[in-house]
C-alpha cells in the first residue's frame, strides 16, 4: 500500500554552492527551525561583526540546522565553535557585498531563490498549524486507500509473436486442450513457460495496460477468447482467482496516513492560491 506508506516532503532542498559554510544556511530555511521574528520580542545581540549583529536567534536556527537537534540540546563547545562559523560566514559574506557580488545574476537569482524557499516553507507551516487533520479525516484518508487498493489476479498466459499462433492456440484451448502444456511448449515468456504459464498473483497495476484490462473483463476459470496484443507479442491469457490485497493495519500506518492526508489538504490550499492567482508565462 505505497500511499500510505511513504510520506511526501513539503520543501525542496537548494544547492547554495559547494563550501562548508553555505550548507547550513540552506538546511536553516526548513520549516520549524525558526519563529517569525516579528512574534518573538528582540533576541539579545552575541557578537557584532563589522557592526552587524549576530543575535541568539540566528545562532539557535545555525545550531539546529547544523547539527539537526535543538538549540537546547548541543554542548557549549558546540555552540561556541558555531558561533565563529557564523562569525567566518558574515565576514565572508560582508566581503562579498563590498565586491558587488549580490549584484552577479546567478548570486542574485540563489538569493531570491533561497528567499522564496523561506517564506513559502514559513507559509506551508503557519497553515498546518491552523488546519490540522482530525483524527477523523485521517480514518477517513486510511479508508479510502483501503477501498482504492487494486484487485490482485492469479492468472496464466502463452506469449507468442504471430496473432494467428494465438488463434490457433486459442482453438486447441476451446477443443479441451491442456493450457499448461500448451505454454511450456509455445509459450515465448521465460519467466513463465516452464511454469505452464503460471504468473502467480500479482496486481493489475503491475502489467502493461492491454493486458490488465483483459483481465478485468475475465470470469474466474475463463480464458480470453482473442489475442490480447501488446508490446510483448500475442497473448492468450487465463485467469485463475482473484482476491483483495490485505491491507496494513490502521494503527501501524496511522502516523504516514496524517502526514499524506496533511499534505492532500496543504495541496488543496495551494490550488486555491492557484485560482485567484494571475500567472503568465512568457517563456
């Protein structure tokens, strides 16, 4: 159940270039690592670089970025050594500025970028945290994967390149021939021949379409009564029993649930953004 089992991320990660001290920054414009500053009343100033200040705030988001833990939780040493990064990090980038490198396009356009980044991770957060999933839209969410989980089939088939071939076979069938027999003597699939074309069971999902839509029009005990072509050749299929896949239990996959039904409803915001939005592309 692929679904419910894999939780989609909200932000993209942005490469700001290949030094040590850039990395950190970048893995600080996630979600959770900051308060808006204007929330927050003004955080003591540690040191002044050049008379740019590097207040506690901007150190506790390098310390989590960095070490992927909170602030309260690294060592002294630690925060110390960190400290002088964000010290060696302003002086470079105060460097910078006096060069005019802020001006350089591809600078510019990383700027803009990693800003971007930031206020719309600030966004998708403010509206998680104002619109949760109720306990009840997450066994809603659970449902209806459940209900939406393809029919498995386990079924047999004869691959053979020439639609007459499948013609023939297909007679000999309806005459009381033997189908396993059939495939282990005609059948050009390697995976299957030798096993009288057992497939064993498998989902709809996982065959290419011809042959999926084949199936789901078949009777349990029937075989097809014209070739199924596809990519593969010609196929001659039939179909054995049918079944329902089990799903996981609803406790063991809960938490994934809320974080997919988390983001259907954070897609859902953005699509509306979408709609009273003017956007035009000229490229």
């Amino acid at each position: 159940m692929r679904n419910l089992k894999t939780a989609l991320l909200l932000g993209a990660t942005i490469a700001l270039g290949a030094t040590a001290c850039t990395k950190p920054a970048d893995n600080a414009a996630k979600p959770g690592t900051s308060a808006p500053a204007a929330a927050e009343k003004a955080s003591p100033t540690l040191v002044t670089v050049n008379g740019k200040a590097i207040n506690q705030q901007t150190l506790d988001t390098f310390v989590q970025a960095v070490t992927g833990k909170p602030a309260a939780e690294a060592t002294k040493e630690q925060k110390d050594a960190l400290l002088e990064q964000l010290v060696n990090m302003t002086l470079a980038a105060q460097a910078a500025e006096k060069d005019g490198l802020a001006a350089v396009p591809d600078v510019q356009a990383r700027l803009d970028l990693l800003n971007t980044q930031i206020l719309a991770e600030a966004a998708s957060e403010k509206y998680v945290k104002a619109h949760p999933v109720s306990d009840d839209e997450v066994k809603a969410a659970y449902d209806l994967e459940v209900t939406n989980m393809p029919k498995e089939y386990k079924a047999r088939h004869i691959l053979v390149e020439k639609k007459e071939a499948a013609d023939a076979i297909i007679k000999e069938l309806q005459a009381g021939g033997d189908f396993a027999k059939i495939a282990k003597a005609q059948s050009k699939d390697p995976g299957s021949a030798a096993k009288g074309g057992d497939l064993g069971w498998f989902s709809g999902q996982s065959m290419v379409k011809p042959f999926s839509d084949a199936l789901a029009k078949l009777e349990k005990g029937k075989t097809t009564t014209e070739p199924v072509q596809t990519q593969y050749g010609y196929h001659v299929i039939q179909l054995e029993d049918t079944r329902s896949p089990t799903a996981p239990a609803f406790d063991d996959v809960k938490d994934q649930v809320r974080q997919f039904a988390q983001r259907k409803k954070l897609q859902s915001y953005l699509d509306d953004l979408r709609k009273t939005a003017t956007i035009q592309k000229t490229g």
